[in-house]
C-alpha cells in the first residue's frame, strides 16, 4: 500500500466515523428534542400545580380562620359556664339560709 492509497484509505474512514457521528448526534437530538405538544402539557400541569397549592393555601386559611373562631366561642363559653356555675352556688346558699330560716320559724311556733 503506497503512501497516497494509505492517505486515501484514512481520509474515507476518518470521514465515514464522522458522518456517522453525526448521524448518531442528529438521530439522539431527534429522539429526545422536546415537541410542542411536551411544552403545552407541561405548561398545563404547571398550572395545575399553581392552583392546587393555590386551594391549598386558601383552604388552610379556612380552616385557621375557622379553628381561630372556635377557640373564641369556646373561651366565651367556658366564661358563660363559670358564671352560671357561680350564680348556680349562690342560689344554691340562698336555698339553704332559707330553709334554715325556715326551719327557725317553724321551730319557734311549736
């Protein structure tokens, strides 16, 4: 193989491995190229996502706004309850003064 016919042959094969280098290159970039189609739908579900957490936000608002409003029905119930509680035992001492009130008198005229 003369020195010419050695140029020749490497030339070729150098040149074969790059176009078929560059047709892996073309065939990978085609294969994984992101479509029109890819981006809208993954435009959608990010949308999507934004308003879920969005309801989750509002819902989580909700539910403090409404435990917040509890609580404060609760405390004012508890207070209601401590104060009948009291009138409740002063009624109940009123009750028995007048029973030995009572008692007195009926003692007094027998």
């Amino acid at each position: 193989m003369s020195r010419n016919e050695f140029i020749v042959t490497t030339a070729v094969i150098l040149f074969a491995a790059f176009l078929l280098g560059w047709f892996a290159s073309w065939l990978i970039n085609r294969l994984t190229r992101v479509t029109r189609a890819d981006l809208n739908e993954l435009e959608a579900m990010a949308q999507q996502l934004h308003d879920s957490e969005e309801a989750r936000e509002k819902a989580i608002q909700q539910l403090e706004d409404r435990e917040s409003e509890l609580v404060a029905k609760l405390s004012s119930t508890r207070s209601e309850l401590d104060a009948t509680r009291e009138q409740l035992t002063e009624s109940q001492t009123e009750i028995e003064e007048l029973r030995d009130y009572i008692n007195r008198k009926l003692a007094r005229q027998k």
